[in-house]
C-alpha cells in the first residue's frame, strides 16, 4: 500500500493529463487535496489525515477536468495511526 503526502500536481506530457497523479472521491469532507500522486499499479492510496489513514482504492473510471484525464480512486476506510 502506498503512503502519499497529498500535493498538487504539474501537468505533463503528450497525454493531457498529470504524470502520475489521481483524482480522489469519497472520504472526509475536510480532505482538501483531491489531486494526488497516484499508487503504482495495483496498490491503494494511504493518505495522512487528523490522526490517521484515509485509504483510497483505484477504480476503472477516470475523471476528465483542468488537470487532463487522470485515474479515479475512491474512499473504502479510514484507520487510525498506531503508537
């Protein structure tokens, strides 16, 4: 499973969307980055958050905006950091 530090991306290449960057759905409504660095292929997202993990798993679908065509990942669970 991937740990991501939510940013923003760059665009790039000849594809029109983001290098290696994924569009968020679900989870806290106080998640504010929704483009994150994607997983390589067949991990899910773990994204830090208020004390813990949002984790995010691929989809089929993608999402067309201003960043270009950028994979879908959507929210399944959230646990808790241990100490």
């Amino acid at each position: 499973m991937a740990v991501l530090l939510m940013r923003a991306g760059r665009p790039g290449g000849n594809t029109g969307g983001m290098a290696n960057k994924a569009a968020l759905e679900g989870g806290p409504d106080d998640l504010q980055e929704r483009i994150v660095e994607a997983a390589p292929p067949g991990e899910d997202l773990k994204i830090p958050h208020r004390g813990g993990y949002e984790h995010f798993r691929s989809t089929s679908r993608t999402r067309e905006g201003p960043e270009g065509r950028l994979p879908v990942y959507e929210w399944w669970e959230r646990t808790e950091i241990a100490e």
